[in-house]
C-alpha cells in the first residue's frame, strides 16, 4: 500500500511540473516590427488581412489577423509604416476572392496571430 500510495504521488508531482511546458508551447511564437503592407482577405473567421512584416535586422515575414485576433491599443493593423508587436500560433492561409470566373482566386499564406498590439502613427 506504501508503494502505491508513493507512485501516485509521483506522478501527481511529475504532472505538476510538466504541465507548465505543454501550456508555453500552445502560446506561439512573439513576432514584432514594421508594416511592410496590409491585404485584405477571407479566412474562415470572415473577413481577415495579410500582414507582412519586416522585423528588426531580419527578413519579411507574413502574419495573418482575423476577427479572432485579440487586438491592443491602435487596432487591427491598416497601413505601412505602422509598428506592430504580438503572438502567433499556427500556420493559417486566407483567399482573395476573384470577381470573375475565369481568374482563379489567390491564397495567401502567414501564422495566424493570437494577438498583437500596433502604433497609432
């Protein structure tokens, strides 16, 4: 019964401990720099924007805002030269719509933000 009772604490302490990485992983990854430019776009949460951002001495990268997206401060982001600082989770992609039959639609492709604070200038 004592060896029960001490794996059980065991395992309890060593769930105590890991449980804290699992929920550092699901955050994402921080992401942060200058508005490079904002489309316009539909993902499944409605309408969304493609943002491309240059961070600091790095290269462009693409982000994804959708209405699910906890927005700080100034507000979605809406045109270049705007900072831009936040969280993203996962690889997500969003269409552009064609207005005529025979153009196909474009797909475009970023990590979804989780959320994301901007500048108002």
């Amino acid at each position: 019964m004592h060896k029960n009772v001490r794996f059980w604490f065991g395992a309890a302490l060593l769930l105590v401990i890991c449980l804290p990485f699992p929920a550092s992983a699901a955050l994402g990854t921080s992401f942060g720099g200058r508005i490079l430019s904002v489309l316009p776009c539909l993902s499944p949460f409605g309408p969304s924007l493609q943002v491309n951002i240059l961070p600091a001495g790095g290269v462009s990268t693409s982000y994804i805002w959708t209405p699910a997206t906890i927005t700080f401060l100034a507000g979605p982001p809406n045109h270049p030269g705007q900072q831009i600082l936040g969280v993203a989770d996962i690889p997500f992609a969003c269409v552009i719509p064609s207005p005529f039959f025979f153009i196909p639609a474009v797909t475009l492709f970023g990590q979804r933000m989780q959320f994301i604070g901007t500048s108002a200038i």
